[in-house]
C-alpha cells in the first residue's frame, strides 16, 4: 500500500468514526442551553401545541403550526414580523416565551422543534424531536445531514451498542422517522439525517 | 355471521349511505374473535379504528413518513359518502381476508395479512390496526408505473416506491373502487395546463363532489435546506376550502388526522399543484 492511499483510508476511517463524537461534542457543549429549550417547549406546548421552524439557512423567516380542536395553522413570519405577535396572541401563546425559545434556537442552530407521539403497550408517550444543522464544511454535492436529538420523558432502553430499544425484552430496535437513534444519556438520543423533519 | 354480507348495487351509480346507518350496523357487534386472516392485528383496536373512521372520518391517519397518502386521501369518498359499505368490506377482509369492493376483488397475498398490525413508529398508525389492513390492501392490489421495480411487500414498503400512488393509478382506484364520476386535469410530470389556477380549482370546489390536490411535497413541507428540490408530486390532499384576499390565497385542506389551514401566493400555489381531481357522484344509469 503506498503511503497516499494508506493516509487515503485513515481519513475515510476517521471521518467514519467522527460522526458520533461530534454529536456528543454538540450536545455537551450547548447541554444548558439545548435542556432550556426542551423545558421551555414543553411548558409552552402544555398550553397549546404547536410547532416551530426556521425555514431558511440564515435563521431570519420562521414557520409555526398552531394546532387547535379542529384545524392545524400553519403561518410563515419573517421573526421581527409584528404579525408574529398578533397571531401568537390570538392563539394565547406568550410572546416572550417563543421569542426568547427562538433565540435560544437560533444560538445552538437548531431549525426545528416538535412534538412526537408514540407508541408502547399501545399506551401513548411523546417525545421532544429537535433537528440542528451543523456549521462547518459541506462539500458540494454530498447530501446534507442533519443532527437530530430527542428528548424522552423517561429513561429509554438501549442495547450495547447504544442503539435505541422499543422495549427491554424484545431488544427491537425503535426507529423514528425511520432512523436508528443512539445513546447519548438515558432520556436523550441522536441520530444524522438527510432531512430536519 | 351475515351481518356484514354486502348488498349487490347498480353497476354505474355510487352507492350512498349514512353514518348513522354505519353506526346501528357496528352496535350490534359488541366483540370480535382473533382473525385467522390477520394473526397481528388486535380485534380491540380493529374495532376502535374502524369507530373512530365512522364517527370522525378526518382522524384517518396516514402515518409518519409512509407512501400512504394516496390511499389515505381516498378514503374520505367512503367515509363521508357510504360508511356502511367500507363497514362491511372492513368486517370480511376482517373475517375472510379478502373482499370485493365496487369492481375490485382485493386479495391481499399472505405477506401483508402477516404485515398488518405490526407496523410502527408511524404515530397514531401504529394502534389503526383497520387503517394499517386498509392501505396494505389497496397497496398490494393497485399496481402503476411506480410499483414498477417494487410490486412484492418487504417489510418497510410501505415507506418505498411499493405503495407509492402516481395520477393515473390514484384516479383508476376512485373509479374502480367508489364508482364516483373522476374529472381530472395534470399529471405526473408537468403542471395542469390552467390560465388561471386559482379560478379553475375555485369553480371545481363549490360545484357538487369532492376536490383533490396532487401536490409537490418537498415545497408544501420542506424537510432539507436544499437549493434544487425534486419537481415532482408526491403528496396528495383533500381541499376543503380556498379564498384569496388581494394577492394571498388561504387554503383548507385535509391532511390526514388533522385539517390544515394555510397563506399562499398565487406563484407558489401554481408551483405544488401538479393536478387537480374532482369526484363527483354518479347518480344516472346511463
């Protein structure tokens, strides 16, 4: 093996590897603030669900979606829109919550927030689905991936691997999304995705 | 049990009935027994599902990142027009997996009487033990160009091109199955060829019937940050309501286990819509 392709295979290998220390780099320097916005989601949510969404890449125009009894609204708003605080209003969503909630998203680049159900003994649970775009190289061509981290309510089961687990016993691994999730603590997992949503 | 024994109808016209006939019908069956049929799908939930589509048909849920939207989007034919007989073809696919229904005999092939029940990570989907029946039915029979490369069941077809539903097969399936009166204008490829969009889909929802949108999904919900995206329907809706206000366009639509509402301009309506489908009733016997 000459000496180029041997340097070759050793960034193949360590950009294979990198993928996880990367996410857990991620999350462990924004912990505080990733964790108040899961906080801050959660308490909002309680009181009427919606979900929130910077649709561009300079984190400037936003989309919502308001969810009542009977229909889901979806709005697009530049941030320092006035209409973005009329509708929230109309809806009794505080403003300064989602104001200071879309700070704190926009500090850690996350481009999306929801709310997930799920399933287990057919007894329902949710989970909070947060997707980041990475900073950094994106060589053309390569399809862009994205960070997501969910936030479980309750310790979740994984194998030895780290993968995530539907249940402990039947060590089925729980996709969402049809992603395969890994441990990064026992509420919170990770995956890379070519999508935010 | 001949409860649910279909009732021989007129070869041209749409068989109509009502909710409240449905529901007297699903009264009387208090129970059911595991199907042999259907050895994963839970007769409690199967029950529920099959209630809940009767009572509130817009909690139809597709599921989480599956190819069903098609088969979702036509369900709202039988569900408003003729609960009764979606009622009773669930209830013998339920008994004797299969059934006729309209001109459509569906007989699913054991990989998907095997699949129902044990689809997951789809959201509300994964306790529609009916819905996921329903789909997988539909998915296995009706076959079009997209099914192309894929036209035998794996599990994890029901996110792949296998239940993908393109123009043509999703229109053929309204007429074969419901027997509506199908108009329709676009195509898989290129955008209806309409003046003035916003009047033409007007004039086709406030006449008798109901109105579909065969949509580009990768502009109605953008999922990637990508600068070039796939010009091509994937996404089908059931429109409820449209009115423009100066140069904005408010669109109701069903999407699947909720209705949405949302601001448009007329450029970037005229950017999703791939085509415009309109069912109405046949009532003559021509």
């Amino acid at each position: 093996m000459t000496k180029i392709n041997f340097m070759l295979l050793l960034v193949v290998s360590w950009c294979g590897s990198c993928t996880t220390t990367n996410i857990s780099k991620y999350y462990y320097d924004n912990k505080p603030t990733l964790d108040k916005i899961d906080k801050s989601y959660k308490l909002e949510y309680g009181s009427r669900p919606f979900s929130l969404e910077f649709i561009d890449k300079s984190f400037k125009n936003i989309s919502i979606e308001i969810f009542t009894d009977s229909l889901k609204y979806i709005y697009v708003f530049k941030e320092d829109e006035s209409r973005l605080k009329d509708t929230l209003l109309k809806y009794h969503i505080t403003y300064k919550a989602i104001s200071e909630l879309l700070s704190n998203m926009r500090t850690v680049h996350c481009n999306w927030i929801n709310n997930l159900d799920y399933y287990v003994d057919k007894k329902k649970n949710s989970l909070v689905f947060m997707s980041i775009r990475p900073l950094g190289l994106h060589f053309p061509f390569k399809r862009k991936k994205y960070y997501i981290l969910t936030y479980f309510a309750q310790p979740q089961y994984y194998d030895r691997e780290g993968r995530l687990l539907d249940k402990r016993r039947l060590r089925k691994i729980r996709k969402i999304n049809e992603d395969v999730f890994k441990r990064i603590n026992d509420k919170v997992a990770y995956t890379l995705s070519d999508r935010y949503r | 049990m001949q409860v649910y024994a279909l009732p021989d109808i007129s070869v041209d016209t749409t068989p109509t009935s009502t909710r409240e006939e449905a529901l007297a019908i699903l009264a009387k069956i208090q129970t059911l027994k595991p199907s042999k049929k259907w050895p994963n799908v839970d007769p409690g939930l199967f029950l529920q599902n099959i209630k809940s589509n009767i009572v509130s048909p817009l909690s139809l849920y597709e599921g989480s990142n599956t190819n069903f939207c098609g088969y979702a989007a036509l369900s709202y034919l039988p569900l408003h027009d003729d609960p009764v007989r979606y009622l009773k073809f669930m209830l013998q696919l339920y008994e004797q997996g299969n059934g006729k229904y309209g001109d459509a005999f569906l007989n699913p092939v054991n990989e998907i009487h095997q699949a129902a029940g044990t689809l997951k990570f789809k959201g509300t989907l994964d306790i529609r033990h009916a819905d996921q029946m329903w789909f997988l039915t539909l998915a296995d029979h009706f076959k079009g160009y997209v099914n192309f490369f894929n036209k035998n069941y794996q599990p994890g077809d029901e996110n792949t091109f296998w239940a993908s539903v393109n123009y043509a097969k999703f229109n053929r399936m309204v007429r074969k199955l419901f027997k509506y009166e199908v108009s329709t204008k676009g195509s898989d490829l290129l955008h209806p060829g309409i003046k003035d969009l916003y009047v033409y889909i007007q004039s086709q929802l406030t006449s008798p019937g109901t109105t579909v949108l065969y949509l580009n999904n990768a502009y109605l919900y953008k999922k990637k940050h990508n600068t070039l995206r796939p010009g091509i329907p994937t996404h089908y809706v059931i429109l409820l309501g449209m009115f423009k206000i100066n140069n904005t366009i408010t669109i109701t639509y069903w999407d699947y286990g909720f209705r949405s509402l949302r601001e448009v301009s007329p450029a970037f309506l005229k950017k999703i819509v791939f085509g415009v489908t309109h069912c109405t009733k046949n009532t003559s016997h021509d």
